[in-house]
C-alpha cells in the first residue's frame, strides 16, 4: 500500500510538472486605469520601499524610458510621474503585483504592469477615457505594444485584469451619463484589445468612503452606479473601499478625496482578492 501510494505520488507530481513546463513564457499584463486614486497619490510613505522583484516589470513611460520593460518599484511610472516621485505618493498597482507574483504567477512567466492612470480625468465634458480621447487612444496603444513583446523569443503575453478606479471627475463635472459612459468604455475597451469577444476581467474600485461632493452624481450614486456596471456587464467586478482613509483621514495630508499611503497598500490587496475568487 505504502508503495502504491509513493508511486501515485510521483506519477501527480511529474505530471504537474509537465504541465508547468508547457506554459509558455510570457508577461502576464495588469492595467491600471482611471484618475488620480489609480494613478497613486497615497500620501506621504514613510516606507518608501525599493524593493526590486525580478519578475514584476512596468512599461516605462519617463523619458528615455517610455515604451521601455523596466523593474517596478513605488511609484509606478504614470502620466503623474513626476509629482509622485517629488512627494513620496503611491498607489494600488505594485501592491496587486507583488500578491499576483507570490500566488498565481506561472514560474516561466513576469507581471507587467501598465499605469495608464490620469489625475482630473473622466468621461464628462469632453473627457479623455471616450474612445478616441487621449487617455484611452494611449492605454489601448500601450497594451497592444505590450501583447506584443518579445514574440521572437516564443513569448505569449496576456492581459489578466483591468484595474479601473475613477468617478470623482464626473461627480464634479455635473454628469448624468457616468453609468452609459462607463459601459461603453469597458465594452470598447475590450474589443480593441481582444476583438468582439473579449472577455478581459475588469475590476471596478469604490471612492474613499468618507469622501463627499456636491455634483448631480454624488459619491452614493457613484457607488450605486458602479454596481450596476457590475451587475449588467460580464467579467466585471467590484473594490470595497470600505474603512479605507484617504490621506486626510490618515493624517498625512490635506485631502479627503485621496487614499492614504496605507490604504493604497490595502486597496491594491483587496484588488488582488477579487480578482483572486473571480478567477
């Protein structure tokens, strides 16, 4: 019995073995889109880390870099760069990454991370996330370069997850269109990056809870408005932001429409648990 039961083993353990070994290498692609919360204004880390993983990478976008596979540390190259750098701000996506990378991340394989976010940015009045608009035009262009990296050395890259966080542009900007807008982002999105039947997993976070305006589309009908994305379009997910302070809250800063440094650590790991259940 004892030898039959080792025998089993072996057998289990050499056919995984021969499975992970046909997994093709490759960049499995995180997309980080909306405004500034994405872009990544957690205020101020005091634990600035630069801890460096080999296999989690970023599309570089700052001179010289731009368009290039460089390590990703805190903060994630973005259209907010600069200001991020200068003030010590974070955000969500590298903390997504590094759960990714210890829990799903196929041994011949590397996260790469595309930051896409625009601080002040929506869909209302001309926004930039339409189809056609600059932030959009930019993301999608980024992501099909990224697909096609390094394909002559066998690489089969993927998008695994769209991690979109936005909404307080359009509060402001008196929109009564967010819930068409942001269907028909998400829908459009798809379809350039996979053709029509796309089923790329979105993933759409909440604001700061105690965060409040005084437009037509106030903070709850924001968070009512996401979850009816949720519900009618496949594939597509919710973030609590629940109990999350924004920098404000925290004590690191004057806003209350940000999270802090520590929630952008907790918000990107509770990215990584939805996206965990629903995969």
């Amino acid at each position: 019995m004892v030898k039959l039961i080792t025998v089993v083993s072996i057998l289990i353990i050499s056919l995984e073995l021969g499975a992970n070994s046909n997994i093709a290498p490759g960049y499995d692609i995180i997309i980080i889109a909306g405004q500034s919360n994405a872009s990544g204004m957690g205020c101020c880390a005091t634990d600035y880390d630069k801890q460096i993983n080999s296999r989690i990478k970023q599309l570089g976008r700052i001179g010289k870099r731009d368009y290039r596979v460089i390590p990703a540390s805190f903060p994630l190259h973005s259209w907010n760069f600069r200001k991020k750098l200068r003030e010590k701000k974070i955000g969500f996506g590298l903390e997504f990454a590094r759960e990714y990378e210890k829990s799903i991340l196929a041994k011949d394989r590397k996260v790469l991370i595309i930051n896409t976010a625009m601080g002040g940015t929506g869909f209302a009045n001309n926004g930039v996330w339409n189809e056609g608009e600059k932030a959009y035009e930019d993301a999608v262009t980024r992501a099909l370069f990224s697909l096609h990296l390094d394909k002559d050395k066998g690489y089969k890259n993927k998008v695994v997850a769209v991690l979109w966080q936005q909404g307080e542009y359009d509060t402001s900007q008196d929109n009564k269109n967010y819930y068409r807008h942001l269907r028909k982002f998400i829908r459009s999105f798809r379809t350039d990056l996979g053709g029509d039947k796309s089923r790329i997993p979105f993933y759409l976070g909440q604001p700061v809870e105690t965060w409040k305006d005084g437009g037509a589309v106030t903070d709850k009908h924001l968070r009512r408005i996401i979850k009816k994305v949720a519900r009618v379009i496949k594939d597509t997910y919710v973030v609590s932001s629940s109990r999350l302070k924004s920098n404000k809250s925290q004590g690191t800063g004057n806003d209350e429409i940000h999270f802090s440094a520590k929630a952008q650590r907790k918000l990107g790991r509770r990215y990584f648990r939805v996206f965990q259940k629903t995969n």
